[in-house]
C-alpha cells in the first residue's frame, strides 16, 4: 500500500475568493505548504480524485487526505495547527457568532455579488440595492470594531478578506462601498495591512480587468 | 441546574427537531418555546434571530444561537462531557462530517422539502435531484453502520429528521421519493438507526405529523410555493 505523501498542499484557481480564504488561513497560522493553480477548463486528476462529490477548488491535501469547502478548510487549519494566532475564540458563544456570520458572507455575499456582476442593466439598481443591504448589515455587526473578531483577526474577516477585491468594480457598477458602508471600506483598508491578506488578495484593478473581459463574453455578447 | 436554554422552534419542523434531538442526546434540560411560523414572523423570533427571521434558535443564558448546524456544533462544544459526541473528536473526522452536513443541506434538505410539494416538470426536476444527491450521502455512508461510524454523529441526526418527515409527505401525497430501491443503503441505515437508538423516540408521532399534513397540505404546498417559488 502506498504511504501517503506528507505536507500541505493547496489546489486553487489564483482568482477564486474561497482559495484566497485558505490562503490568508494558512500565511496566518505560517504554515509551508505547495500551492497548485488548476486550470478549471481541464480539472487535474488529482482534483477529480480529491474532490469527487464537487470537482471544485479549494481542496487542502495535508498528509494525504484532503478537506474541500473553504469554511470547513479554515476550520481544520486552526484546529490542526497551533501557530502564533488563533482564527476562532475558544468560547462556545463567540465560536457560534463568528460561524454565523461567516455563514451569513457565504449564503448572502457571493450569491448577490455574482449576480451583480453577470447582471444585464436593466437588473443592475434592483440588485445593488439588494447588495448594499446586505453589506448594510455586516457593517452593522462589525459595528466600532477592528476587525469581526473584535481585537482579533478571525473567520468572519478571513471570511469576508477577498471580496473587498471586488469593491473596485463594483464602484463601477454604480455601488460605492465607501459611501454606503464607510466603516465596512475602512475595515477593508486595514486588513490590508496584515502580511497574510495582502500577499493572499489580487490588485482590485485586476479583478476589474477580469471582470470587463468575462462581460464582454458572456454578458454583452 | 437551570442553565436557562430555551428553544425557540416548531414541532413541524425538522431543522427545530434536529436541535432537540442534539440537547436530548446531550440531557440538557430545555425550554421549548414551539411558534406558529407558519403564517408570520412572532416578535420574539424577530428579537432573537432579526438577520434570518427563522427557526430555529438556541437561547442560552440570554443569547441567542441561530442557524441548526452552528446550534448543534455549540450544543456539542457546550456540553461537551455529557451525553454523545455530535462531532469526532479527530479533526480530519470533524471536516468531513461538516462537509456531509452541508452537503446535505445545500443538495438534500430543501429538494427533499419540495419534492412532495411541486408538480409536473419541476417536480421531476427535484426528484432527480433528490435521487443523485441522496445516492451521493450513500457514499459517506461508505461501509459504515452509521454517517458518524460505530456511534450516531451530527448527520445522522440532521439526515434521520428530513427522511423521517419526507416519509410520511410522501404517503400522505402519494409521490415516491425515498425508497429501498432508489437508495437501498440508506433505506438500510435508516432501518438500522430506528432499530438501535433512541432518535425514532425524540421525533413526533407518526399517526399526529401524518394527520396534520394531511389536514393542511394545500396550504403547505401554496406556502412552499411562496417561499421557494419557481426558479
């Protein structure tokens, strides 16, 4: 039987906020690992053999077995290795209120903020409206904090980190995160800051570039 | 002790039973607060889950838990010398049993949910679904007797409570959507986890569940309709 290879190691796609999470997760905690780009137009075996049920980036391989689903991938860097920082509390109701607003960023922010970016311009008002709300409310729960996890950096930041990315283009879109959630924008300078976050997130520029061309394909077209 | 736990949640809910289920197998004493959500939002939901608006939602000591899956990991952490464990203690067995919980809810919960509720192409369309997802839950089933392995874990419980209500819809509609011939593995965990542990005990009586759907399944259905529509 083959012994399985040991270490750490990432598949991700450079542009996929989800891969980003883990890797601000992993630079946190300063942990080695081999970082592997797929190409998502020809899924590598080993993705196929890693991820089976989804086929889908990010998967952490560690010693051979791997994780998927960015969340859970976060979870398990925090629980299996130590490091300077913790990503979660060790109190039960903090780690319940973090999870639940990392699950709010899940269920509510992607959904609404691809929407906005595949939308025609007529669908355009409605939906920013519907994403400033949403952003609304995440500026209410950071409130006068640092960052979500109060004094420290935790799930709910790493979870939210690389959609501030994607504030340039909305911008363009007509929604001004600095005009309607100034302390969401504020909070989004500083975890720039952190060495994990900005050697992890793309030029926002970069994500507009991208954004253009995938428009003028699928949207426009 | 009193530890003042309250839940707020429903009896005809299977997201509600999920957490009773954890905060029994855990023997912690509960209040259980069952509201009428099926019309409207009562104002002591909107207090303690305004982000949602739904059950159900642990209160513990004044402050309130939501969502069932982050309920039962605070419920696991919380208690966690009592009772079972919901979740492994290696954490590579934790990963994976989070990663079939949300696969469950993100592909099962709600195409379960609907599949006795919709009609003509939508219908088939969510028993298709159903039929590939629930096959894939057969896969973390792999060789074992329960998802949790030798004991029941957290997606036993969530998964027990959606095929417990889902049975009983469907005889009460008349569609067939979990049978041993579509998902003959677990038609057998099923069998095997009423036949060796308490869960069968902690859900409502068949005869009352069966009867109430029965009474109010037009209503159910427009609501369904409603709340999920037609995408």
């Amino acid at each position: 039987m083959a012994v399985p290879e040991k270490g750490v190691k990432l598949l991700d796609f450079w542009m996929s906020p989800f891969g980003q999470r883990c890797r601000i997760a992993l630079a946190e905690k300063e942990v080695e690992y081999e970082y592997k780009e797929e190409d998502l137009s020809k899924k590598s075996d080993l993705l196929l053999k890693s991820n089976p049920v989804h086929k889908k980036i990010p998967v952490l391989i560690h010693d051979g077995k791997s994780i998927c689903e960015s969340l859970i991938i976060v979870e398990y860097i925090d629980e299996v290795f130590p490091g300077k920082t913790n990503i979660l509390p060790s109190d039960p109701y903090a780690r319940s209120h973090a999870r639940f607003w990392a699950d709010f960023v899940d269920k509510k922010v992607y959904d609404c903020g691809s929407k906005l970016f595949k939308s025609k311009s007529e669908a355009l008002e409605e939906l920013n409206k519907e994403f400033i709300c949403i952003l609304k409310t995440l500026e209410t729960e950071l409130g006068e904090k640092k960052y979500f996890g109060d004094d420290a950096f935790g799930l709910v930041d790493i979870a939210f980190a690389p959609f501030t990315s994607w504030f340039y283009t909305f911008e363009a879109l007509g929604l001004s995160v600095e005009k309607e959630c100034p302390k969401l924008a504020a909070w989004g300078n500083r975890i720039m800051e952190r060495e994990s976050v900005a050697k992890s997130l793309h030029e926002p520029t970069k994500i507009y570039d991208l954004f253009c061309e995938l428009r003028k394909k699928f949207v426009d077209a | 002790m009193d530890e003042e736990v309250k839940l707020l949640g429903s009896w005809l809910s299977p997201m509600s039973r999920r957490v009773e289920v954890g905060l029994k197998l855990k023997g912690v004493s509960f209040e259980f607060s069952d509201l009428d959500v099926f019309f409207s939002k009562p104002p002591e939901l909107l207090q303690y889950n305004p982000v949602h608006k739904k059950i159900p939602v642990l209160i513990h000591h004044g402050k309130p838990i939501a969502e069932s899956l982050i309920i039962l990991e605070y419920i696991d952490e919380t208690w966690a010398d009592s009772g079972i464990r919901l979740l492994p203690k290696d954490p590579y067995e934790r990963a994976m049993a989070r990663f079939w919980a949300k696969f469950f809810d993100d592909k099962c919960s709600l195409p379960l949910a609907m599949s006795c509720w919709t009609e003509g192409d939508k219908q088939q369309q969510i028993l298709a679904d159903c039929k590939l997802n629930l096959t894939t839950m057969e896969g973390a089933l792999k060789g074992k007797k329960f998802f949790g392995g030798d004991e029941i874990g957290i997606v036993d419980i969530i998964v027990f409570c959606s095929v417990y209500w889902t049975e009983i819809a469907q005889e009460v509609v008349g569609v067939n959507v979990i049978n041993e011939e579509k998902h003959p593995i677990l038609c057998k965990w099923m069998k095997e986890t009423v036949d060796s542990n308490v869960l069968k005990d902690y859900m409502p009586p068949r005869e009352k569940l069966f009867c109430h759907i029965q009474t109010y399944k037009d209503a159910i259905a427009a609501l369904m309709a409603v709340r999920f529509g037609s995408n």
